[in-house]
C-alpha cells in the first residue's frame, strides 16, 4: 500500500512538473535574462522576439486574462530596449521599444497593482536616458519617484520600488543632488524578501539589481571595503550572476 501511495505520488509531481515546463509564463523572469544572456553573446535579438511571439500566441488565447501577459511582454521588451542601447548602439531603435512598455503599462490604469507601478517606474526611470532636454528629463524623474510612492503605498514590503528608486538617484546627474540617497535606498531594498511567498510566476527582480549597483556606488565613491563586504554577501546567494560576477576585478587591491 505504502509503495503504491508513494508511486502515485511520484506520477503526480512527475505530470505537474511537466505542465510547468510546458507553461509558458512559468519561471519567465529567468526566461528573460536567459534571453538577455543569449543575444549579448550572439548580438541577435532573435531570443526576445521568440519570448514576444509565444506571448502573443498565448495572450491570444485567453482574453480575459492578460494582465500577467502584459506584465512580462512589457519586462521581455524592456530588456530588449537595454539591448538595442548598450549592444547595438541603436538608441532610436532602443527609445521606441521603451516607449512601447510605457504605453502598454500605462493601458492598466486605474486598475495597476504594486508591481506594475515598479515596472512601469523602472521603464520611465531608463526612458531618461534618452531625453537631452534637461527639464523634461526632471519632469519624468518627479513621476517615476510619485509611481514608486504609490507602488510603496500598496505593498510596503515589495523591494522592487525601492530599487529603482536607488537607480534613479544612481544615475541622476550631480548638479541635481546624485547619488545622494542611492545607498540608503538600495539596502532598504536588500532588508527585503525577494518575494512574500516564493511563486514561479511573479517577479523576483530588484535584489540581485540592488547588490550590483551598491557595490558600483561603493566602487565610485572609493569604498573599497564596503564593496568587497556587499559583493561577498551578493555572490554567496548569487554565485552564477555575470554582472554580479564581473565586478570581482574592480576590487582587488
């Protein structure tokens, strides 16, 4: 009896695991970057555009439900924007792609949850990049901080605003007070948990993120040793993060 319960058990996390590979959106932040890490390699965008168009099809079928799907098209595409910039020096292609993500993120109102205010946030937050006009690039700066605040507002536990709050004042130019809260905002981030409860199919992202840009801000202001304390800290629970990884020769002495 013992046997044949134990079978049915192994039959069952056997059929569940399939259906979980075969669910697209199952684990599709690590999808994502692995799509990142490919086409950096290759300098093809071809892995982002197969993510799109599964998506696509999927979304298709269930019209009712495609908050979730947007929500990972917008994520896919924003990388795919960091793409365009930093592999191709194709910014123009790189501007369109981000005010994609905006624009579809900006279709949830007034129903937007916590996590889409973070996303959307760290959309407008790199759609600064490519405004030269000084003004207006505060102006987007002030609503990417009010989108936090609200994603804060509505989750005070999710960390993911507190990092890309960290990332706005990373970048801010120093004539308009840069890298002044930065720190403070990216360990706010770090004190948190990834997720409330671990689940396949919500984002995770902002900590890793937190660790990398931390130790750069240490690097930048000449702290060496409180780098090499947060990069030990980060690769101990990250051990496979290039980006993470490859600030270990930035820190030998």
């Amino acid at each position: 009896m013992k046997r044949l319960y134990l079978a049915m058990i192994l039959i069952f996390v056997f059929f569940v695991s399939k259906a979980q590979e075969n669910d697209l959106i199952y684990d599709f932040e690590r999808k994502v970057n692995d799509a990142f890490g490919q086409s950096f390699m290759s300098k093809d965008v071809a892995p982002f555009l197969n993510l799109e168009k599964q998506l696509y099809q999927e979304r298709a079928k269930l019209p009712n439900n495609t908050a979730q799907y947007n929500y990972w098209l917008s994520y896919n595409q924003y990388y795919k924007s960091i793409f365009y910039s930093v592999v191709k020096k194709n910014n123009s292609q790189a501007k369109k792609e981000i005010d994609a993500v905006i624009a579809r993120l900006q279709d949830t109102l007034p129903s937007r949850n916590s996590e889409e205010h973070s996303l959307l946030a760290l959309a407008e937050c790199f759609s600064i990049s490519f405004i030269s006009n000084g003004i207006k690039a505060n102006l987007v700066a002030k609503k990417v901080m009010k989108r936090c605040e609200k994603a804060i507002e509505l989750d005070p536990n999710n960390l993911r605003p507190y990092f890309v709050l960290g990332q706005l004042d990373y970048f801010k130019p120093a004539m308009w007070g840069g890298k002044t809260e930065c720190e403070g905002y990216f360990k706010k981030a770090l004190a948190m948990d990834e997720q409330k409860i671990k689940n396949h199919y919500t984002p995770s992202w902002g900590k890793k993120e937190s660790f990398e840009y931390l130790i750069k801000f240490y690097l930048d202001e000449k702290k060496k040793s409180e780098a090499k304390t947060y990069y030990l800290k980060a690769i101990k629970i990250y051990p496979n993060e290039y980006l993470i990884k490859d600030l270990a020769s930035k820190l030998i002495d």
